[in-house]
C-alpha cells in the first residue's frame, strides 16, 4: 500500500471540462452518459452544457469561482449541472437529495451561495433560506438557452480555479468544506485511470 500510495502525483494543468472536450473530439458519438434517465454521447454532452453553461454566465451571472448548491436525485441533469457550472467558471457543491433544509442552509451560508440547482418538486423549498431556485430539466433547456451557444466557451477558467467543493459532518457536527481545483481533479483522475486499467473505449 505504501508503495503504491507513494510519491507525488503527475501534475495535470487542465480543467476538467478540457480534458472531456478531449473526448468530445477523439470519439464524439461514444456513450458519454448513461442514466435511467436517459442518455448522452460526447457530442451531445458538450452542445448541451456549452447551452446551459452559457445561460448561467450570461444571464443568470453566476461569478468567478462562486459556489453552487447542487441537490438533484441520481440522474443525467447530476452530470450535466456539474459541467455546465465548471464550464461557467463557477464550483459547484453536491448534496443529497435526503439531506436535511437546516443543513442545507448551514452549508449555503458558509459557501456564500446565491443559487441551488434542483428539481420543481423541491424549488419552493428554499425559499426560506435565501437561495434562488434553479429548476434545471428539459423545460430549462428549451426555455432558457439558446440554441446558438451549443459552442460557447469561457475562456476566463484556469486550471487553478475551483471546480467543486466537499463538505463532510466534520468532528464537530457543523459541515466543513474541502475546496478542489480542476487541476487537482484532473491530476487525479488521469492517475487512477492508469493504475485501474481504464482506456478511452471505457464506459
């Protein structure tokens, strides 16, 4: 374990939306997604967040490294708010559906968060906690982004930026924070894809 644990991990300067636009162009038609929800290609993926990315910086002005409530059930939207807040340059932070309103608000405040990602069974729910409610699905999509934004790009995000943020119980009960940067991530996960024998026709 400790030789296989050891040494430092081979820097990545990427964002995480890099290394999937990658992806995108080697095999766009191969099996991005794969939810009881539905489905989406590389291709797909990328037009479909570059959409919504491109409504939540322009029009909904979600700022440089500002952090994002996330607290969606197990689904394809997950995947698709994840990278649509990183590719806006936002971080996000994902939560349980299950997890409790008060806790919800203890981790808002500490996060400074405007808005939360959700669906329209539990919008109204925070607006007793000070967060905007964004209802993200298909109506979101053909209601508020344009068509035209399937090749946006924000070229303001650094490798060093905050892609998303985990909050643990912490020894005191009160939820503590771990910042991570894309570069952090994608160093990361190069690293454990070699050492678990993952190539680019896994899914």
């Amino acid at each position: 374990m400790q030789q296989w644990n050891g040494g430092d991990l081979p820097k990545q300067e990427s964002c995480v939306h890099e290394m999937i636009r990658e992806r995108v162009l080697l095999r766009p038609d191969a099996p991005a997604v794969l939810a009881h929800d539905g489905s989406l290609s590389y291709a797909e993926l990328e037009a479909l967040t570059n959409q919504v990315a491109d409504t939540f910086f322009t029009k909904l002005g979600f700022q440089h490294e500002e952090k994002i409530i996330l607290q969606l059930p197990h689904s394809l939207w997950v995947i698709v708010a994840m990278l649509s807040v990183m590719k806006a340059g936002s971080a996000f932070v994902s939560l349980d559906e299950n997890v409790p309103l008060d806790r919800v608000k203890s981790i808002a405040s500490k996060s400074n968060a405007r808005f939360v990602l959700t669906t329209k069974a539990s919008a109204s729910k925070y607006n007793g906690i000070g967060l905007l409610s964004i209802v993200l699905d298909q109506s979101f999509i053909d209601k508020e982004t344009p068509s035209t934004a399937v090749n946006w790009t924000n070229s303001r995000v650094r490798p060093s930026d905050l892609a998303y943020v985990i909050f643990t119980s912490g020894s005191t009960g009160e939820p503590k924070g771990c910042a991570i940067e894309h570069r952090a991530f994608c160093s990361y996960a190069l690293t454990f894809g070699q050492h678990s024998g993952l190539d680019p026709t896994a899914v």
